[in-house]
C-alpha cells in the first residue's frame, strides 16, 4: 500500500502543468460570436453541462471578492508555502475533540484538486492518498506558480453553486456583473458559496455576514440579495446580444472561446434597430416579425443577419426568419422576365398585354389579377416589371412553361419543393416556398452579371443566367420611371446612387419583401409574422422598404453606387411605342432583337356578342379563401338582356360583375320578351388554386 500511495504521490507531482498550459485548457460553455474586427456581437451557450464562462484575469477582479475569498478560506494564504500546517494542526486537534473547526485545506491545495480530479474525486470521502498527493502538488504549484497566478487559476476553475464554474460565471448570471464590479455583499456571497455550494439561501447569508462582520460591514438584506440572485440563475451573460440566430450558424463548440465572423458589428446593430423601429411605426396592423440579410456581392460573405425582430416585439423570437420558407410574392417576376429575355421571346420594350385573363387549370380557370385590382392594358416590359403587374407575368411564364420555369428557379438556387406541375402558371406570381438567404443570394447573383455562388463560399462561380438578359433586368428594376404609375416617383425604392430593386407581398398580407442589390451589396428584408397570420394594410413598400432603403443608404455613404457596364451583344437604341401611351425612349435590346416601333394589337370595334360569352358552359371556378369573395368577382358578359342566376333575377345589360359563391350553379340571360336566350351551368369551388399577389 506505501508503495503505490508512493507512485500515485510522484505520478501527481511530475504531472504537473504551468500556468499558461491551465490557461490554454480553459473551456468555455458560452461562446462569443465576434464581428469581422473584432467586436463582440453574441454570446451563445453550445454545452449544457455546466456554465462556465471566459478566463479572467486576476486584475479584471474586484478586490473586494479577493479579501473575502481569503479571509472565508484561507486566511495565510500569502504566508504558507502551500500547506497551512497551523490549520493542519487546528483541524487535527478539534476532530480529536470531535469539535467543528475551519476546514484545512488551502486554495493551493484546493487547486491541486482542480486540475488533477484524482486528487478531488470522492472516493466514500478523500483517500489519505488524495490527502498526500494534494499536499505535495501545493508545494509544487507554490514553487513553480506565483501567489497571483494561483489565485487567478483558482477562481477561474473552482466550482459555484450548481452548474456554475468560475468566477465569471457566477458574477455575470447570478449578480449580472462583471467579476471587477463585484462588492463587498456579493463578494462576501460568492465566498460563502464556495464553502457551501448546495446550502439554503439562508445558511449561504449567515457565512456571507460573519465575512462581513470581520470586515466591520453590516449584512442587511444579504439574504434577499442571494434568493434574488439565485432567481435569475437563467441570465444571459452581459453585453450586446445582436446575432443570435447567425451564431447558431457559425459558432462551433470545438473552437475558441472568441469567434470571429464575417458581420459587421455597425451595420448589424443598424440593421436589428432599423427593423424594430420600422415595426413599431407598423403598430396596430397585426405585424410582429422580421428579418433581413446583407451580403457582399464579390465574396459572398454575411454582414448582417437578423433572423427576427426580438422577443420583445415577436411571439416567436426563436424562429430564424432568414432560413424560414415563405411566398415571395412578386419577388420572383425578375427571374421570370429574365428567362423570357434570355430565349430572346420578348425584349424590354415588347408590348404585354395587361388585361383580365382566364387560364385553364387542372383545378378550373386560374383568373390573376393585379396588386390594385386593375388592368392597364398594353404595357412594355419595363413597365410591366416596374409596376408589379401581374397578369402580364403570367402570360410571360405561360410562354416559357411551368416546368422550364421551376428548373430555372432551382438553378438560381431557390430549392423549390415540389414540381413545375404543382405550381402552374401561379410559379410566376411567386407561389413557391423560398426562404430569405435562399432568394438574397439569388439577387446577388443576378447583381454579379448572372454568376452563383452559394452564400459564403468561395468556389468557383457557376453561370445561370445570360449576362446580357440578366443585365437588362438589372437595368429595369433599377428605372425608377418604370414603376412611377405603382410606386410614384418618391418611394423607398428611390436611392440616391445606383440601386435594383423590387418589392413582393404574399397572398392575403401574409409577408411582405423587399430585395435589390448595388454594384458592391445586395440586401434583403422580410417583414410579416412567424405565424403565418395576415397583416393589415402592410406591403412590400411600406413594410419592407424603408429597412432596405436605410441600409442601403447606410452602406453607401460616402461612397456611391455605380451602374454596371452593359456586357458585350446588347444594343441601345431610340423606341417609339404606337397605340398605348408609353412615350418613346432609349432601350436595350440583346443584338438581333432591336426594334424601332413598338405596336399594340390590332385596335378594332369589339364584336357584337351572342348570348352568353362568359363564362363558357361547364367552366369551374376555384377560390381562393384569402381573398375576401368581393375581391373575387366573376364578370359575366353577352348580349343585351337579363340575367338569371338559379332562378332568381340579377340585373341587365350586356354585362354584370357577380360575388361568387361555391356551389353548382345555372345562368341564364333572357331576352326582353322574357324567352330564354342561352343557359349555362357552372361551378365554383371553395377551395383550389391559390391566388397569389
């Protein structure tokens, strides 16, 4: 038996670390997420074992903890060498009389503990080997470490209460304070937790003042201040909290302490307050949540990421709204037109037709209809993009087919979950599930000329679309004139330095988006809620706009936004327009494509009509549930005469706007002698296709 204490007393001595090497090993449960110079953002715990925080050094820690610390557990700790043979000998003499007495052990000899757990692992109570081996490691530590360093290490590794570890732990979630701030009461507390760790709040106070008593301080209270303290044990630790959901990306538990990133801490803690302030101007109309992304367009690198508004404006703070999938609304159109441009079926300056339209579906007829619920005729491209018209954009994606379409969509990146089949002609409209990140990178590529990268990554780029159709699109989204008679000529949208931008809003209000990019960035918000639940009277102009356009603004001061240099095989020429009311302009056209006169369709007196022209017998209409069914008028059209709807008289004339209503229904349009002219059946049905805005 004296042999092998011999070995494990000897094996504990020459396994002795140093100071930096105990320093080095130091791991943290709390990671700090910094921005790209250096500057602490977020703090996020990865390991749920215990709570221990980053190494302090004994300088950043208040004189007050130091006295009460020494005079609660080692009263000669500068006069021993390691082992207090005079507490020895106190000890051995009060457990002779079976007397309760200060317990023996140093903070050198408590430390040996800590850093070799065989020395402090409970065994049905501390072996004489322990014993032994922790007297000669603490003769060891005093010989090779300084006083201060021993301090610092202990207070650094030794347990609190629970699952608190060290010194900065237990100042910054119990007392809400760095470990210099500590004073006199909570020192004296954090004292008394060492010797009682498990204790009542109670028996914690009564050890806390008797330390104070011999500092001639008073104690009131310390027992209030402990169970306040012990409340809030959850605390987070102090500072800044600006990325949450972004560290949850990055940090990694097997790294630093201290991580850097890519953010920028100005822009970030800009982009958090921008939001926040702009949901409350949205107070009262049932919007909680945001999001937004900034990226740069060369490296791809994340310099801002907000993935919500915060706990104190959102029901679902946890919710990462830059990775959650929701409608994107219009935001889609540019990657439509795009491809329109790129297989060379319309120019810029192509007249489309923006009037009421009835697509055949497998669900019934799918009948879109713009944000405002009007139709403005014959309107070019530009104009169409612009503006935000809708059925104009339908009739584009019809041209290039559903399927096309969602492969294109997925090549820009987007993830789309289903088929080109499932989403139909409403593809174009945005109907698809796409999250923020995924459709911000996708306009960094178009920003890029038509080349992507996934977000943050430095691989080699992989074209998707034609640079000179993608710079088009850049230079349509980026004409202020060209969405005057949507937006106005002041909006948001209007920035002071070259910018592509365009806005998008779900069905029924449910999210509302704004994305667009400069020659250096490209920045995405989301506003709406977690839930899922409609806002009331909130677009992507007015919900999402203004963030966008106060980081933009921010992000180019002082340095202004160029516009990109047209790539070669596009032309600029002069564009009369004959029989809408465009004036004439410089446009681009992809070499081959150019036109000098546009013309709208043939201008003739509409046809007399017979009978019943709309709707056609056996048609089904769908509903969408989220429009209001005032929204969602059926027209019907014919010759001059009554109508009839299930026997019951609705008006006359040849044209009469209807409110539907699911059922099977019957219509019949009568002449004035009362005979019946035409009868039609058909049906509309509650639930179907969604029409998306």
């Amino acid at each position: 038996m004296c042999a092998s204490l011999l070995l494990a007393v000897a094996a504990a001595a020459s396994a002795l670390p140093t100071f930096a090497e105990v320093r080095a090993a130091h791991r943290v449960s709390d990671f700090t997420l910094l921005d790209r110079r250096g500057e602490p953002l977020q703090t996020l715990r990865l390991d749920k074992t215990h709570r221990t925080l980053a190494w302090v050094p004994l300088a950043q820690m208040s004189p007050a903890l130091l006295q009460a610390l020494l005079l609660s557990e080692d009263r000669r700790f500068y006069e021993h060498s390691g082992v207090d043979w005079s507490a020895v000998a106190a000890s051995a003499w009060g457990n002779l009389w079976n007397q309760r007495t200060r317990g023996a052990s140093t903070l050198t000899m408590q430390l040996a503990g800590l850093i070799d757990e065989d020395l402090s692992r409970p065994t049905g109570g501390r072996s004489l080997a322990q014993k032994l081996g922790q007297v000669v490691v603490a003769k060891q530590l005093e010989a090779r470490w300084s006083k201060a360093q021993i301090l610092e290490a202990y207070l650094n590794r030794v347990p609190f209460r629970g699952e608190l570890v060290g010194i900065q732990a237990l100042a910054q979630v119990l007392f809400g304070k760095l470990p210099a701030g500590l004073d006199a009461q909570e020192a004296a507390l954090a004292a008394a937790l060492l010797r009682a760790p498990n204790a009542r709040p109670a028996q914690v106070a009564q050890r806390a003042c008797a330390v104070l008593k011999e500092q001639g301080l008073g104690c009131a209270g310390a027992e209030a201040q402990l169970a306040a303290a012990l409340a809030r044990r959850a605390g987070m630790p102090l500072g800044e909290q600006l990325a949450p959901h972004y560290a949850r990306q990055v940090l990694r538990a097997e790294g630093p302490a201290a991580q850097r990133s890519s953010l920028d801490a100005r822009l970030q803690r800009l982009a958090v307050n921008t939001l926040k302030r702009q949901l409350g101007e949205l107070a009262g109309r049932q919007v909680e949540d945001g999001a937004v992304l900034v990226l740069d367009n060369a490296s791809g690198e994340v310099l801002a990421w907000v993935g919500s508004s915060g706990g104190e404006l959102s029901s679902a703070a946890q919710v990462d709204g830059v990775l959650a999938r929701r409608q994107p609304g219009s935001t889609l159109k540019p990657f439509v037109y795009q491809l329109a441009l790129e297989k060379r079926l319309i120019t810029a300056a192509s007249l489309l037709d923006d009037s009421p339209a009835q697509i055949a579906t497998g669900h019934g007829l799918y009948l879109p209809q713009n944000y405002d619920r009007d139709f403005r005729g014959w309107v070019s491209t530009r104009a169409a993009l612009g503006n935000s018209l809708n059925v104009p954009a339908v009739r584009v994606g019809a041209m290039l087919g559903a399927d096309a379409l969602f492969q294109r969509l997925n090549a820009w990146g987007l993830q789309l979950s289903e088929t080109g089949g499932y989403y139909g002609d409403s593809l174009a409209l945005g109907s698809p599930d796409i999250s923020l990140a995924a459709l911000t990178n996708a306009y960094r590529a178009l920003a890029n000329g038509g080349e992507l990268r996934p977000l943050g990554a430095r691989t080699p780029a992989r074209r998707v679309g034609e640079a000179g159709s993608v710079f088009i699109v850049a230079d349509m989204l980026a004409d202020n004139s060209a969405r005057a008679l949507t937006f106005g000529l002041g909006s948001d949208l209007v920035t002071r330095s070259w910018t592509a931008v365009k806005t998008g809003t779900s069905k029924d209000l449910r999210d509302n988006w704004c994305l667009g990019f400069s020659d250096r960035y490209t920045v995405g918000v989301w506003v709406g809620n977690a839930s899922g639940e409609p806002m009331h009277g909130v677009s992507g102009v007015s919900g999402a706009a203004p963030v966008w356009a106060t980081l933009m603004a921010a992000l180019h001061e002082g340095r202004p936004a160029h516009a990109p240099q047209a790539p070669p095989g596009l032309l600029r020429l002069p564009v009369r327009f004959e029989g809408v009311g465009e004036p004439g302009r410089p446009e681009w056209f992809v070499r081959g494509t150019e036109q000098a006169v546009m013309r709208a369709g043939a201008q003739t007196r509409a046809p007399v009509l017979a009978g019943i022209a709309n709707p056609v017998d056996g048609t089904i209409y769908a509903l969408d549930p989220d429009i209001p069914p005032a929204a969602q008028r059926l027209l019907f059209e014919g010759q001059a005469g009554t109508w009839m709807l299930n026997g019951r008289r609705l008006g006359q004339g040849t044209r009469l706007a209807w409110s539907p209503w699911p059922g099977r229904h019957q219509l019949q349009l009568l002449d004035p002698r009362g005979q019946v002219l035409q009868s039609v059946r058909f049906e509309v049905r509650g639930a179907g296709l969604k029409q998306v805005r």
